[in-house]
C-alpha cells in the first residue's frame, strides 16, 4: 500500500475518532440560495428539467454506486416517473423484495416529494429515502458519509442522520460554493478542501472503504485534484 492512501486513510481514522463524540446536527434550517457558477447553472437546470437530464444520460449508470456495470441477479431499474436509474442492491426495500413487473416509481416520486431536497446536499436529481427524522437524503450522501446509518441495513431504509458531527456542516462546497449540507474533507493531509457528495461525484472525486483490523471501516475521500493525482500515480507505476 502506497503512503498517499496510509496517510489518507489515517486522517480520516483520525477524524472520525474526534468526531465520534460530537453528535446533533446542526443544521440552521437556511433556504439555500445557488451560487454563481456554472455548476450553479446545472443545478437549477436540474431541478427543472429532470427529464432532460435523465435523456442526456443516455448510458445507465446507477445513480447511487455510480457503476455502468449490472447483471441479472443485480440489474438496474429504472423510475417511471423521474427516470432515476438504481441498482436493485442500492436501492435496497422494495426493490430487493420483488422488482415491480409493470411500473416502478421511486420513494420521493411514490410520495409526490419530487420537490423536497436532499438534507446533506442541494444537488435535486437522484434516488433518495426517508430519513428517521422525516426528512429525504441520497442514498449516494448517506453511503459515504461515515456517521450516516442505515436503521435497516438490508432494505436501506430509513436513513439516519443524527450522529453527523458539526463541522460537516460549517465550511462551504468547493465545487457549488454551497454552505447548506454536510460535507466531506479531502483527505490528503495539506488540502482541506471540503464538498458534498453528490459536487464531488459529478467531478471526479475518489471515495473508497478501507478496512481496518479491529475497527470500524473508513472511508477514504480525495478531491478532485488529488483523486487525479493519485491516479496518475498509480497508473505509472
Ligand atoms: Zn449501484
Ligand atoms: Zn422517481
Ligand atoms: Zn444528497
Ligand atoms: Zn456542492
Ligand atoms: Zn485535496
């Protein structure tokens, strides 16, 4: 194992040790106001024209795991309403349950909440579930933020948000400039770079379990520049 990854991983061991005591989120409750940018652009676009999103996408990448690749134990399902695309096995209950024969619509779009926003990002596009406290949240946000929970492991549902320390919710996205959410901090150990996770996957980032003998998993997260960096590396090697 290269030093990069040891030292990326030993941040985030280290912060998810502090931060294992903080717990309450405080989130102010602010409507977001998008920024200035381009990214900022797309977001609103989003937020309108799911539909013309979803046509661009014309390869199926599930838009939790983010991998093109599916097969018949595991195939990928479609939302008749939103076109979101998910794994069967992301998605979790109902779907792991029995996948519908005729038309599938997704929790928020079940529940008409097409409208309602991801607690932990303002990205509006995506497969989202209940959280404990009645909110909607990412499955993408809620696998990669290490003190979100699933309450059901297997079905994936409901999502727990109530052990994210304060600081995910302090510094502002790289990537949208956006306050609102919980944020990742890049691992390497000069950068501090923080971003949602939803920004961060729409630009690149590297996100990666690591197991740790006799402790609980980390998750490694890179920023744009160093998950390129990192790459090159281990391309050249
Ligand atoms: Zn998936
Ligand atoms: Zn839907
Ligand atoms: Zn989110
Ligand atoms: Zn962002
Ligand atoms: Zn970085």
């Amino acid at each position: 194992m290269s030093s990069a990854t040891n030292n990326a991983a030993q941040n985030s061991a280290n912060q998810t040790n502090q931060e294992a005591k903080q717990t309450g989120a405080e989130n102010t409750g602010e409507t977001w106001t998008a920024p200035e940018s381009a990214f900022a652009d797309m977001l609103r676009e989003s937020s309108k024209t799911i539909k013309e999103v979803v046509d661009a996408d014309q390869d199926s990448v599930c838009n939790v795991c983010r991998s093109d690749e599916a097969d018949e134990g595991n195939p990928f399902v479609f939302c008749d309403r939103c076109g979101i695309c998910v794994h069967r096995e992301c998605y979790g209950t109902p779907l792991t349950v029995k996948i519908p024969e005729d038309e599938w619509l997704c929790d928020r779009c079940e529940q008409n909440a097409q409208d309602e926003m991801c607690a932990l990002c303002p990205v509006r596009y995506g497969a989202m579930k209940r959280t404990t406290d009645w909110r909607w949240c990412h499955l993408s946000c809620a696998m990669w933020i290490p003190e979100v929970f699933f309450r059901g492991a297997d079905g994936r549902e409901p999502i727990d948000l109530s052990q994210i320390p304060g600081h995910r919710w302090e510094n502002d996205c790289c990537h949208c400039g956006s306050n609102y959410g919980a944020k990742m901090i890049c691992g390497h150990k000069d950068c501090g770079r923080t971003f949602h996770i939803t920004c961060g996957l729409l630009n690149n980032i590297f996100l990666e379990y690591k197991v740790v003998r006799n402790a609980a998993d980390v998750i490694v997260a890179l920023c744009f520049e160093h998950a390129k960096k990192w790459q090159s590396k281990k391309k050249g090697r």
